[in-house]
C-alpha cells in the first residue's frame, strides 16, 4: 500500500479524466439520462457510488464504442457521400448492382430509391419476389413494401407491416419502421398514437428524419410552441453539424428550415 501512496494523485486524476470523457460520450451520443446523472455526479461530487457507476459505463458502453468507433466513422462517411449523390444516379447504380447480383439488399434498395422518386409501380415490380416466400418477414422487405403502402395511400396496410418489423434488428431499422409507424398512424387520423410512435422514433434515432416529421406533425396539430421548440433545436444541431453530416441529413434540415418559415 506505502508503495501506491506516490502513485494515488495520478490515479485520481486519470479516473477524473475517464469520467469527463464517458460524461462528454453521454452527451454525444444521447445516452439515457441515468448515465448522465451517474456520470455528473461522479464529475462534480466524486463518490463510491458514483464513480462504479462511471466504471460500468466506462466497461459497458465507452470502450465498446471506442473499439467500433473506427469501423463506425467508415460506415457512417461511405452512407454521407451516398446520400449526396443525385437520385437517377443511385437509381442507375442500383439497377446495374442488381444485374450483377440479385440479391435482397440490393433489389430492396433499388426498390427504396423508385418509391422515393416517385415511381412506386418501378418500386413494386422490383420488390415482389421478395414479398413471398423466405424473405417476407425480413425487415428491409416490411419496411420498404411499408412505405410503397404509404406512397399508394394505404395506411392501414403499411401499419400492419410494420407491426411485423423486429425493432431489435439495428438503431436503423427501429428508426425507420417508428417514423413510418407515425405517418402511417397520422394518416388514419391516430394522432395520439402517431404522437407517441414519433416521440419514440426520436429516442436515439440515427437520422433527423424523426424529428422534422414530428415538427410537422405539431404544426399540422396547431401546437406551434412544442413545433417552433423542436425546430430550434434541430437548427443549433444543424450549425454544429460537420458538412459530412449536413449534406446527409440535407432532406430534413431543408424540411426544418421549410417549416421555420410557415411559423414566421
């Protein structure tokens, strides 16, 4: 122990570093607010207590996410500079993709990119083999047949699929299939529900589709305080936005920024 004594000062201040970092993590990343209360009480008043909460969220979410963090930024820069491309190229792409490979991530996305042009006859035509058979209850089919629904006007069927989709796929796929889950609930006029299902869309979402669609989804419903609240915060995410990241999300700032207008 004597031993140690010299050693406790730079023991102190490297635990003192790692909890600033899981604190500036938790922010970051939008993790629940237990971790943020755990981890500013281990900040600012030290603690047993909260400092092994700081520990476990060190083990269990900080240094998992700093050993795919690599893996993830390269994920996350090949999604942005597709995203960006105009869409008859990444339609074109995706059908030479499919010639070479008929696989279902690749006819999905084809499908995908004709239902976002506005061509959900292409869209369906590309899908149907996939809507029998092994493939009917993947996620990516349920979500991209979901939205072909929505373009058609058929809520109802669309919210039916997507009551089918396994939310515990990926971060993505839950996204996704609540965003749609509201639209397709709003359209039926299920506006409690739509509420709630965008409410949850927003809880760690990967995308700002969530909250400019729920923006809208207020101001259609009067609630012009709680729209113009969201709005601004979807304005500073934007400012404090990396360019990468700006021109992925483009649709949905642009959208905001459409809406901050109609509030004027």
């Amino acid at each position: 122990m004597d031993a140690l004594q010299p050693l406790l000062p730079y023991l102190f201040l490297l635990m003192r570093g790692l909890v600033l970092l899981c604190f500036i993590h938790a922010l970051a990343t939008r993790q629940d607010l237990y971790w943020l209360f755990i981890l500013g009480l281990a900040l600012f008043f030290g603690g047993i207590f909260s400092t092994v909460g700081a520990l476990v969220y060190a083990f269990t979410v900080f240094f998992p996410w700093l050993r795919g963090s690599g893996r993830g930024a390269a994920r996350a820069i090949g999604r942005g500079v597709e995203a960006i491309k105009p869409l008859d190229t990444r339609i074109r792409e995706a059908q030479e993709r499919l010639t070479e490979s008929d696989t279902l991530a690749n006819r999905a996305d084809l499908a995908a990119l004709q239902a976002r042009a506005g061509r959900p006859e292409e869209a369906q035509t590309t899908l149907a083999p996939l809507l029998s058979g092994i493939y009917a209850d993947d996620p990516v089919v349920l979500l991209t047949s979901a939205e072909l629904d929505l373009t058609r006007g058929n809520a109802a069927a669309a919210e039916a699929l997507l009551n089918r989709v396994d939310l515990r796929t990926s971060a993505a796929t839950r996204t996704r299939a609540l965003t749609l889950l509201a639209q397709a609930q709003d359209a039926q006029g299920k506006t409690a529900e739509a509420d709630a299902t965008y409410r949850e869309a927003m809880t760690a979402a990967t995308t700002e589709e969530p909250r400019a669609r729920y923006a809208a989804f207020l101001l259609k419903q009067g609630r012009r305080q709680e729209a113009q609240a969201l709005l601004d915060a979807l304005a500073k995410t934007e400012q404090r936005a990396t360019g990468l990241y700006r021109r992925q999300e483009r649709e949905w700032f642009q959208m905001a920024a459409g809406l901050r207008r109609e509030l004027r």
